[in-house]
C-alpha cells in the first residue's frame, strides 16, 4: 500500500489491524506521545547525524565541538574524518583530561553501527565530566554518504552510496 504524496494528502488513513496479538509490528503497542516525544528528544540529546556533523564542521566559525575518532591507530590511519582528534576508546579516561576542554562539546565516532567503541568512549567521556553525543553510522556513513575523508596516503572520497544518501549531493531533507 502506497500513501499518497505528503504534499496533497490529508492524514493517512490504513486498514485496521485485525488484532494486534501476532502482529509483528503492534504487538508491543506504541508508545503513549508524551512517552514517544520524551524518548526521542533524549534521543537527539544523544545522537547527532552524519550529515549534521558534516555541516557543522564546514561552518565558517568552526562547529562548536570536538570530533573524536575512538578507533585504533591502523584505523585511523586507513581513514577518518577530516578535523577529527584521534582518541581510541582504551584511551580515554588517562588523555581526555589533557587533551579536551570540559566547556567544550564532544561528538564520538568509530567504524560504524555493528561498533560500540564510540558508545564506550561517549560513557568514559560523560563519567569525566564531559558533554557528549556520538555521530550515528560512524566512519561507515560518513564515506558511504559521500564526504571526503583522509587516509595515510592522502585526502580521500566515494561517490555517495544511493542506499544511504541522495546521489545527486542534495540534503536528504530529513
């Protein structure tokens, strides 16, 4: 079933669900929307967008926080965000505090969703002190939504990966 597009419907309108028992989706019913609205602001508290910190890095003041690569040497080094600061994980608690500003935000990332360094690292970070968010999809997005990005040998980029950003370069608009 397709809706119709956002820009001439009304509200959406669907079948029913017969009852929601066995339905994969609603068997668990959805949460009430001050529940819903609680959880994803938190979210967002939590969690910033590739794209948005490719955005904010290119802001002409600069972005307003520090971008922590929380992998390995040999990652970092077969590739990383232009601008970041390399800190793996393991590393935190005994560098943070010589290396960061505490009234300075910090964003984590690592290789991407099947990683939690970046998780670990935002933990380690937050116990000490610091405000901090990771950057969803990690490096894995990053590359595969086509920003440029720096490996041992040089400045590096891939065309957009369609499966995970518009192709033409536009902002996806969400």
């Amino acid at each position: 079933m397709t809706a119709t597009p956002p820009e001439t419907a009304g509200p959406a309108t669907f079948p029913a669900a017969a009852g929601t028992g066995d339905h994969p989706v609603l068997r668990v019913p959805p949460a009430a929307p001050a529940a819903a609205a609680a959880y994803f602001a938190a979210s967002l508290a939590f969690h910033s967008d590739v794209s948005d910190v490719a955005a904010a890095l290119a802001l002409p003041g600069g972005p307003g926080f520090v971008l922590i690569d929380t992998r390995s040497t040999a990652s970092w080094d077969q590739g990383h965000v232009p601008g970041a600061l390399h800190l793996p994980t393991a590393l935190v608690r005994e560098q943070a505090g010589h290396l960061l500003d505490r009234s300075v935000p910090v964003v984590t990332y690592c290789w991407g969703p099947g990683c939690n360094g970046a998780a670990r690292a935002a933990l380690a970070l937050a116990e000490l002190g610091f405000q901090v968010k990771e950057m969803l999809g990690g490096f894995e997005y990053w590359v595969r939504e086509g920003f440029a990005y720096e490996t041992w040998e040089g400045p590096a980029r891939q065309a957009p990966d369609p499966r995970t950003a518009p192709v033409d370069g536009a902002d996806c608009g969400c």
